[in-house]
C-alpha cells in the first residue's frame, strides 16, 4: 500500500494549524514536530497515530524500535495535554531485553518533550498477563503465593509422568504404537521400541501439543473432537488430547502454572465485567512490537485491553467466547473497521517470523492483520531502510523473491497471488532511503564490494578465508569496527570459536562465543554444588564439585583439587600435628570454612543470595540468582529445608532449562565495537554489525531436510508430533478439512523450509556494510562429527545469489596467487 492511501495520518500542515490556534500548548507541539520531522515517512505514520486499528509492516533496518518509542512518546504527550484521567499507554514486546530496550528509548524522547517521565508501561506479554491475573487473583485463579511457574521442555518430570500415566491408562493404544508398522516379536525389538516411545516419540508429541493448544486456547476435548476428522491409524490428536489431559491434571494437583496459564488467567480476569472495565479504563491504547511472533491467544489479550470500553460488546463477546469455548481464531481481525474501538497499533515484519516451527508463533495472523487494516486504509509500511548498505539490500530483495518463486512453483503451479499465504514471505521489498534522510549514517558505504561470495575447498578453507578477511578488516583500528559470525547451530559456533581463538588472540581481537555464556546457566549449577557441600562436607565428591566452581569464578586459585578433596577433613581443618598448608591451599580452606560458618548462621532462604554474593556474580548473574531463589524458596513453602531446597535445586538443573536473567546491556555485550561475535541466526535477529559472515550455508541445513530419526522409523515416515502441530494449525487457519498424516507431514516439510529461509533473510540483513557468505564444497554431514567431511550442496539460494551478482564472486584462485 503507498504512503498516499495511509489515511490514519495526522499531516503536518495539521499540525502547523494546531501549533497557531494553542498558543499556550505551543511549546509542546514544536516538540512534537521536532521528533515527527526527525522520522523517515514510514516512521512518521506511526508518529502520527491518533485512535483506532493501525498496522505498521516493517522491512529489516527501518527502525522500527526507533519509530515506536517516538510514536508512544508523542501518544503519551498528547494523552497528557488532552485528558485528566491520566490512563496509560501499554507497550507490549516480545522480550525483556527488548522491553528494557524500548523503555529507555520513550523516556529518551519525553525527556526531549519535556513531559514526566510517566504515562506508560513496558511490558513482554507474559509479563503483561501475570500483572493483569495478580491483580484479580480471585477471578484468574492464580494465587501466586501459592503457584510455581515451570518451563515445560520435553524432559521436565511433568512431561515424563504425564507420559506414563497415559501409558498405564491406554495399554491398548500404546500396544498399537509399539507394534509399529512391522513387529516380529523379538523381545530386544521390544524394549528397544518401548524405550524410544517412553523418552523420546510421546514426550516430543506431548511438548509440541500442549504448547501449540493451550496457547490458541484448545482444551483435549477439542483435540478428540478434530480427531475423528481425522483417519490415521494411530489416532495422533486423541493420544495427543490424552497426553494434554494427563499433564493439566499434573499442574494442577501440584499446584504448577506455565507461561500459556499466564495469558489464560488474565483472560479469565477479563470475562468479568467489572475487571475489564478496571483495566480497560487504565489504557488508552496498546502498541505491540514484533507482532509476528504473536500467538492467537496473546492477540486476543491484548484485542480486550485495547478495546476503549465504550460501545464495543461486539468486540468483547466474540473475543471472550473464542476464549471459553476454544474456537479456532482465524476471523479475529475481521472485526477490525474504520470505526473500530480498538485503539490498537500492531508492528511487525511477517518476514522475520522465525519461531514458528518451534513455538506457537505463526505469521498468518499478522498477516491477515495487515490485510484487513489495508482493506480499510490503515496499514503503513516503513520499507525504507537505512541500515544496509545497498548491494546488501539488493541481494537480501533478490533471495526473498526468488525464493517466493522456487515455493510458487511447487505450491501454485507457478501461478503467482500477491496475498498467497503459502509463499515464505510477504512480498515487501526494502527501499534505500532518501536524499536527505534525517538519520545520520544511512545505508552507509560499503567496505569491499558490500557483498563477498566464497566457495571453499572444506571448512578448513573456510576458517582461512573468513580469518585473513576479518584480520584485514580489524588491521587498521579494530576499536571502530564491529563485526559477527552468524551461525545456523551452536555446534558450528564452538568448533569456530575453537578455530578462530589462535587467531585472535595473534592479533588481539576480541573473539566472544555467545553460545558459551549461554549454552547453559551456569548459576544454578554454581549453587547446587555449594549448597550440596554446605549440607555433607565431608563428602570428596561434593567438596571437589564446589572447589571447581570456585576455582571457575577465580575465587581461589588453580590447584591439585583432587588432593585437596581426597581427605576433606584434613583439609577443613587441619589437625596440629598436620604438615603447614600452602598458602592457595589456606585460601580455599578459609573460603569453604566461610560457607559452612554461614550454613549454620543464615537462614535457609537467605543461602542463595549469599553464596551469589560470594561467587562474585556480575550484575545479571545476581539478578539470575534471585530469580532462581525466589523460585526455590516458593517451591518449598511449607516443607522449608535443605533437603528440600538440595531436591528442587536437582531437579531445575537436570530437566529444564533455568532462563537467566537478562540485563538492559544485553545487546550491547553482542555488538561492541572491537569485538568478533559468534552468535546463531536466530539469536542475531534485532541486532546488527558492520560486517556480517555467514559461513557454512550448505542445503542440508538452510532450508535443511526434514527427516525421521532412525530409532523411531518403526512408525512410518513422519513424526507424530510434526504431525499433530501441522494438523491442529489447519483447524486454526480455519481450513475445510483436516489433512491426513501424508498431507501434515508436507505442510510440516514446507512450514520448515519457509521458516529456514526467513532465517537466511534474518542473517543477511544484519550487516551494515558487508555480508560474508560461503559454501564450502566439502563439510559435516552432522556438525557433532565435524572431521567426518564429505561433498555438500549449497542452500540452493546460494548459487542463484552467485549467478545475479557475478562481480561478488570470490576468485579463490586470485586471492592465494596475491597471497
């Protein structure tokens, strides 16, 4: 849609006009405009919303954050010159870092205002749930001194006990799984069998259901009831509903919530009346960020909140019934009209959707939200971006739509429809900026030919290339310059890290491996081994364990720690006729000694702070560990003791994934200047460097293949759970029928591909002034054996870029004759 239809604007001459008929307010209106004419057009229209639906897409590097913090500061400054009531602006996003992000960007821009700081919230929308279900507890049902929030991953006892007490309840359709699609019987066959439905097939079908049902607001009688549309042999929906049914009623009798109850309580909450009422009359307006990552039930949250909770028992009545009675939500936006109450602002870029095949997310909902705010006029598109330099933007512009005509052409026999929903991506080009453009260093010179395209011989080749590039590329003033590499799997990022660390330390570049600070919390690790010491010290194994951490956190120093733990008394507390400790040997004994003295002195839920605070943690470390106390010391309301607490502690570390605190310089650790980061694609994505590499770019994982794992082949060629995901989002794109196990498994295949090749887009935009790219010719089948190397085919877009920039291709031959 072009800027001119956008009528939801406020021009400019109109705000000219205002600025002469107020003359009290004048003040604030320049600085309004001040901020609005500092916007590029695609940013003003956000700026220049005043009431009702908006959506706003946005390509890569057009500043999106940039453009919202203005708009919610110049929403705020209106709200706060018109009105009394003082009602809030809510701002949602999809992270905490983000949150943390956007928030100091509006209070950047009301300070440029010269209005209080106030008038607003930042919220993630989990965050904006749970605070709307704390304040109703009675209506939401959470009584949150009394819950635990877990993060169910497929390995959390919940997972595993729903899965066999679903077993022990249904031997009969169990029977018919383990029998497969071939069984002689053989006793081996059998326990080998059993042992890959128990740990691996049902848990990875009960993770993958349980998220995408309860996020849509599916109950397991919904589930049965798509199931017998359905005509697959081993009925997956119902073992699926079972499975459901099997954990709810686990969380429930433990008195256990996840992030998907969050949003249900507070929807709950909104059922009533005289709440939604009290929360409605709290907001005047709702802006979401990366909207596209959205699930329906969130969508409908926020739809409520946003509602001006005048005439709109429309909007709220469809809204709460979905919510109560679990129907698909595919006509949710069709409400949205030139009048529509809801004062509701929607960002996002459909073609950034990279969580779908591993969360509920699903671009399709934005996408329809876009459609029907163009129907009426309101959908602004900021597709003018100053981040990359321009042969960047033209390769990226190239790869989306060559890669909508590869998918075209499998799914619509060539026949291309601009509003196809099966193409990977929405057909939206990124536009250079302007002449003149108000923001300083857009689409900035390129640094060699901007776009460097290598074929290596193996990935040997590959680390000599990208090294002597970046060596040359950090030689002058490494201070100035930022740069990453940007890898599909952590696997390939440590064997990197491993290659390159030599050669930066050669020529003192900063080399930070992201997925080793965060390929696991170490805190609760550290704390487990402290604890477990505290409470049985005479225990080598136990007093080794804290030793390490110790000596890890440079607490003590490095030494013989399998001496020191072979006779803890001894080294605890050393007898008079012992022979004299060296001094590093004093040192660790004294800082042990401390612990135990403050095991005995503190209590109980005082420990973790404590021993954080003597490990020395940096600032999102300590926030990490109060977290994590917080959790332990609830989990154990009632039942207070260090057995209690050592058990809990056990039982977040080995079965699920304890989430660090992230702190507001998060991002800045990924890009500072001076500095080679090792980061994947989807961590990368609302980041950015100057130089991007992007090595290893092989078919067999960009768009990568979708393929059974051998163990669990006995059951055909799927997987259940991709299956079941593929089959209950046809029920909520509202599609006329079910598809049966070979119709899923494709959609599945291409909702992977689609998603793999938004993530290569992701990837390459990131760069400012120069994408690295490679494919070497010979690399891992499986990165977990990197040094097993034989020929791979290039992600197909790869040699499609190479034949429509011929100039960017690397001469290998050249450069080692130069060399």
């Amino acid at each position: 849609m072009s800027d001119t239809n956008f009528t939801a604007a406020l021009p400019s001459e109109s705000l000219h006009s205002e600025l002469s008929e107020r003359s009290p307010v004048s003040s604030l209106r320049e600085k309004i405009l001040a901020i609005r004419n500092s916007l590029r057009p695609g940013q003003q229209q956000m700026a220049d919303w005043q009431s009702g639906p908006l959506a706003i897409s946005a390509v890569p590097g057009a500043g999106k954050s940039t453009g919202m913090a203005a708009a919610a500061a110049i929403a705020i400054a209106r709200q706060y010159e018109r009105s009394s009531s003082r009602r809030q602006l809510v701002v949602v996003t999809f992270t905490r870092s983000a949150a943390a992000n956007i928030k100091a960007k509006i209070r950047k821009d009301l300070k440029k205002l010269s209005i209080p700081q106030t008038g607003f919230f930042v919220y993630t929308l989990h965050g904006l749930a749970l605070n709307i279900a704390s304040r109703h507890s009675d209506l939401s049902g959470l009584q949150l001194q009394n819950v635990t929030l877990i993060t169910p991953t497929q390995s959390h006892r919940f997972i595993r006990t729903a899965v066999e007490q679903w077993i022990a309840n249904n031997p009969a359709i169990y029977l018919r799984l383990l029998e497969g699609h071939q069984f002689d019987g053989e006793e081996t066959e059998r326990l080998r069998r059993q042992s890959v439905l128990r740990t691996e097939v049902l848990p990875e079908l009960a993770n993958t259901v349980i998220h995408e049902a309860k996020s849509s607001g599916i109950s397991p009688e919904k589930l049965r009831e798509w199931s017998k549309q359905t005509t697959d042999e081993y009925t997956i929906l119902s073992i699926a509903a079972g499975l459901y049914e099997q954990y709810q009623n686990l969380m429930r009798s433990r008195d256990f919530i996840d992030y998907d109850d969050m949003i249900l309580a507070a929807l709950r909450v909104l059922e009533n009346d005289s709440a939604r009422r009290i929360e409605q009359n709290q907001v005047f307006a709702v802006f979401e960020d990366e909207a596209q990552d959205s699930s329906p039930l969130q969508t409908q949250l926020l739809e409520i909140l946003a509602s001006d909770g005048g005439d709109n028992s429309l909007l709220l009545t469809d809204a709460i019934n979905r919510v109560s009675t679990a129907d698909p939500c595919t006509d949710a936006i069709h409400r949205v009209s030139p009048n529509s109450p809801l004062n509701l602002v929607r960002v996002g870029d459909p073609n950034q959707a990279i969580n779908s095949t591993f969360t509920p997310a699903d671009p399709i909902y934005f996408r329809q939200f876009c459609e029907e705010c163009d129907r009426i006029k309101r959908l602004a598109t900021m597709d003018q971006a100053g981040r990359s330099t321009r042969i960047i933007i033209e390769a990226a512009n190239f790869a989306l739509k060559w890669i909508n005509n590869q998918s075209l052409a499998k799914t619509n026999n060539g026949q291309q429809t601009p509003d196809n929903r099966q193409v990977p991506f929405r057909l939206q080009t990124i536009r250079p900026v302007e002449v003149g453009d108000p923001q300083d260093n857009a689409n900035p010179e390129p640094i060699g030919r901007g776009l460097e395209l290598y074929t290596p011989r193996d990935i040997h080749h590959t680390v000599e290339l990208l090294s002597q590039r970046v060596i040359d590329l950090f030689g002058e003033d490494p201070t100035e310059q930022s740069a990453a590499i940007l890898v599909r799997e952590n696997r390939q990022g440590r064997w990197l890290a491993e290659a390159l660390t030599p050669v930066c330390k050669e020529y003192n570049i900063t080399l930070y491996d992201v997925g080793e600070r965060d390929r696991r919390s170490h805190v609760p690790q550290e704390i487990l081994a402290l604890l477990q010491f505290c409470d049985r010290p005479h225990s080598p194994d136990y007093l080794k364990a804290a030793l390490e951490a110790l000596v890890q956190r440079q607490l003590i120093p490095t030494q013989d720690l399998n001496a020191l733990a072979s006779l803890p008394e001894e080294f605890l507390y050393p007898g008079p006729l012992a022979a004299p400790q060296p001094e590093t040997v004093q040192k660790a004994a004294r800082l042990c000694r401390n612990l135990l003295r403050a095991r005995l002195e503190l209590p109980l839920y005082q420990l973790i702070s404590f021993l954080a605070l003597t490990l020395n943690y940096d600032q999102a470390e300590l926030a990490t560990a109060d977290k994590l106390a917080e959790r332990v010391n609830q989990q154990i309301a009632g039942n207070s003791s260090m057995g209690g607490m050592l058990s809990t502690l056990s039982e977040i570390v080995s079965s699920e994934r304890f989430e660090p605190v992230e702190t507001e310089d998060s991002e800045e650790r990924y890009t500072r200047r001076g500095q080679l980061t090792i980061i994947t694609m989807h961590k990368a994505k609302g980041l950015d460097w100057d130089y991007v590499f992007l090595p290893f770019l092989h078919e067999n994982l960009i768009p990568g293949r979708f393929w059974v794992p051998p163990q669990s082949q006995f059951l055909g060629d799927f997987t259940l759970s991709e299956v079941a995901r593929a089959q209950i989002r046809a029920a909520l794109h509202g599609e006329s029928t079910i598809p049966d196990v070979t119709q899923a498994w494709e959609q599945a295949k291409h909702l992977k591909i689609s998603e793999e090749y938004r993530l290569l887009y992701v990837a390459m935009t990131r760069a400012k002034r120069l994408v690295w790219m490679s494919a070497a010719q010979k690399a891992p089948f499986t990165w977990s054996k990197p040094d097993n190397l034989q020929e791979q085919a290039p992600c197909p877009v790869f040699p499609a870029l190479k034949r429509q920039f011929p100039e960017c291709v690397m001469n290998l031959a050249v450069m080692a004759k130069q060399a």
